[in-house]
C-alpha cells in the first residue's frame, strides 16, 4: 500500500466508522496515518544514497536527521506528527482516544507532509542547501507569544 493508500484507509476510518470498528478506529485511524508518514520518510531515503542506512534505523534517529534533508520547518512539523500519532496510537489507562477533528487534523498534516517528502525525494534542487523554497504554513503551527505590557 502507498502512503495515499494507508491515508485514505484512516480517513475511510474517520468519516465513516461502523459497528466493526467501535471503540477502536481513532487508534487504528493514528496507526495507519503514521504508517504513512513512516513510508513517507522512508521514499526520502531511497532517494538519498548518503542516507541508504537511515531507513533501518529508528524513527527518532529518522527524524533527528530529517534536518539534514529538508527545511528545520518541515522536520519540525514531522517530529511533533509522529509524536502526536505515536501517543495516540498506544492505550493509556484513564485517557480518552483522539477525537475525529484531532484525528483529521493530523491525516490533513500527515498529507501534506507525505506530498512534501515526496516532491523532495524526487527533486534533489529541493533539498535543503539548494535554493530550498520554504514550505507552505502548517495548519498546525503554534502561534508566536507576544510580549504584553505589565
């Protein structure tokens, strides 16, 4: 299955749960979303033959390296998805599952990001220290504290 496939999948999760899935389809929504960003970041080392061996690393020392690849923005954004999927995705006594508008928000991100590392993966001049354009504003991004008067 491709990164779409496995979106598609968790949002088939999302907008149309069913008595099958009862109790479960927010956890199995996060694990198939971050299954796709993993197989995202894993394209982006296919194509990078200095990175052949970070595929079979950990997805910590992916990510800790992802900012050798691509803008600090966009490693940033992957780190605190696969943060944020990787919680919800484990049971945790006396703690609710992901809500469906958390969960849309993340396969939203996830998108992005998988459509991100893919274009980078195939385009080397996109690649970071080669005239790297910024990406677009995440729709997740936390807004800039301001100073106020006391």
């Amino acid at each position: 299955m491709t990164s779409e496939d496995l979106l598609a999948a968790a949002r088939g999760l999302v907008e149309d749960p069913d008595a099958g899935t009862a109790g479960v389809w927010p956890r199995a929504a996060a694990l198939l979303a971050r299954q796709a960003l993993e197989q995202a970041m894993a394209g982006l080392w296919a194509w990078q033959p200095e990175a052949a061996g970070l595929s079979g690393g950990t997805m910590r020392s992916q990510l800790l390296c992802l900012t050798a690849y691509v803008d600090e923005d966009v490693a940033t954004r992957a780190a605190y998805l696969s943060a944020a999927l990787s919680r919800a995705c484990h049971y945790h006594p006396y703690e609710l599952a992901p809500t469906a508008s958390e969960l849309t928000r993340w396969l939203n991100e996830t998108a992005d990001l998988v459509t991100l590392l893919a274009s980078r993966a195939q385009d080397p001049a996109l690649l970071r220290g080669s005239g790297t354009p910024t990406s677009a504003p995440s729709r997740m991004a936390r807004p800039r504290p301001t100073r106020g008067r006391r």
